[in-house]
C-alpha cells in the first residue's frame, strides 16, 4: 500500500485560490449536495468547513430558497443558516463575492478558521456539519474532525466527502487522466486575470491531493477513535469516500482530547 504523502504547503495563496476556483467543481458541488439532501435531514444551522470560493454554500442556498417547500427535499422548517470556513482569505474574498452576486447574504456569512486548531469552534453550534474533499489538505484530519463533532449539536448530522487513496501509484494516473487529464488549459490563467503556475495546473492538483489522501480504512481507523461507528464511512464513488453520520448524543465532545476550550467561532 501507498504510503500517505502530504501536499506542498501552499506559498502563494492567491494563486492557489485562483488555481481552484478555475476548476469545474458544478458537477462535483451538485452531487454532494444531491446526496445531502437525500441522505437525512439538514440544517436550519450548517457550517461548511473548508468552503473555498463558496460553491457549496451557495447551491445549498439557491435549492432552498427556490423550494416551493424546503422541508419536502430534506431541509428543516426554520430559516436556513449557513456559515461557511476557511482558512484562506483569499478564498473567504472570491466566496463572499460569489454570495453578493446571489443575493445570499441573508443566508450564508463567512468565517476565517483554522481548522488545525482543536479549539477553533464552539460546543453545540450547528445541526448539520459538512465538508467536501478537504480533509486530505491537513496533516491531521483528526484534529479537525474532533473540531467538528465538538461544534454538532445532539442529534445533528455529519457529512464528510473527501478523496481516497489508491493502493498503488498506476491507479493514481489512471484517475489523475480520467478526471483531469483533459483539463490543462484550466491552468493558463484564471478568470481574475492571476496567472497560475504548472504545479498548480488541475492534474498536478489532484495527483497531489490522492497521494494525500487517507484510505478507507485509515478514515475508518481516524472515526473510530472519536467513537464514531466505522461504518458510517463508505467508499462512494472511484476516488470519494463519505462520512455520513447522526449524532446519537452519546459522545461527550468536551472529553475528546484537544477539543476543550470555548473556541472562538459561533453561529449568531
């Protein structure tokens, strides 16, 4: 098996932002989404950790406010509530600009978190905490895991997405090419006008991010120690496994190592 190697730290955020959102990631934010709203319940309360340039807070917005009755594609009654986190400003300045454009102020705000810091968030803040593909960005996924269950409220849902790593480095090409092998061009230039560099080009990105990956039984292994059931997470897709989880109120946030503390983050 492949051993877990960490991607490149990030030393020009602009450009990786202007990297990322040049992607295609409508498909991708659909499906999640998508599965979401048909796997259980959602919201009012949400936070998105690791939102990037806004992509799933805002179709999460957009399905709610065009449902003639939310509550009958998956969301709770009461007003819908967003917070997206990121670490990156230069993310947290694209996604705000993608919420004015939609006339979601109303609905989603933002919040600079450092989701490597075990005290980045209240206890009991959201009924449902999701994240799409960006545990795999951390050294250790645990930590921020740990932040999450802290700050899900009893009863609330846990919706984690992230890419699995292969067992060998032939399958990483073989889904570097499927997936991105035709998306080169994308790294030319971003439509901000920032140029972006061959290493930061969506191939290079995602070969990257798999070899950075945990494999399903390592997430099953990282769940397991926070007392969550192993088989809440589940292989869903050639390079995705999902976390899917309802809090059963029977983990005690605040005796999980690293996790206590009032954090500095809450949902108004």
């Amino acid at each position: 098996m492949l051993a877990r190697v960490l991607e490149p730290e990030v030393e020009d955020f602009a450009a990786d932002a202007a990297a990322y959102q040049a992607m295609d990631h409508r498909e991708v934010n659909s499906k999640f989404v998508d599965d979401l709203l048909t796997g259980g319940a959602v919201g009012p309360r949400v936070i998105d950790l690791g939102c990037g340039p806004g992509g799933i807070v805002l179709e999460l917005a957009e399905r709610w406010e065009r449902a003639a009755d939310p509550t009958l594609i998956g969301f709770a009654p009461e007003q819908l509530e967003i917070m997206g986190v990121d670490y990156s400003v230069d993310m947290l300045g694209m996604a705000q600009m993608e919420i004015e454009l939609a006339s979601a102020q109303h609905l989603v705000f933002l919040q600079q978190i450092d989701l490597t810091d075990p005290d980045c968030f209240q206890e009991d803040l959201a009924q449902t905490i999701i994240s799409n593909t960006v545990l795999h960005h951390l050294p250790d996924p645990a930590t921020a895991l740990a932040a999450a269950l802290k700050a899900l409220m009893p009863g609330g849902r846990l919706f984690i997405r992230d890419l699995y790593r292969p067992e060998t480095e032939a399958e990483i090409e073989r889904l570097v090419e499927l997936h991105a092998g035709d998306s080169e061009s994308a790294a030319a230039v971003s439509d901000s006008g920032v140029s972006i560099p061959p290493e930061l080009a969506p191939s290079q990105l995602l070969r990257q991010s798999l070899w950075a990956s945990l494999t399903l039984e390592e997430a099953r292994q990282v769940v397991s120690k926070l007392g969550i059931p192993e088989d809440a997470v589940q292989m869903t897709s050639d390079r995705h496994w999902t976390l899917d989880w309802v809090h059963d109120g029977k983990i005690d946030s605040g005796g999980i190592e690293g996790t206590t503390g009032n954090g500095g983050s809450k949902l108004a």
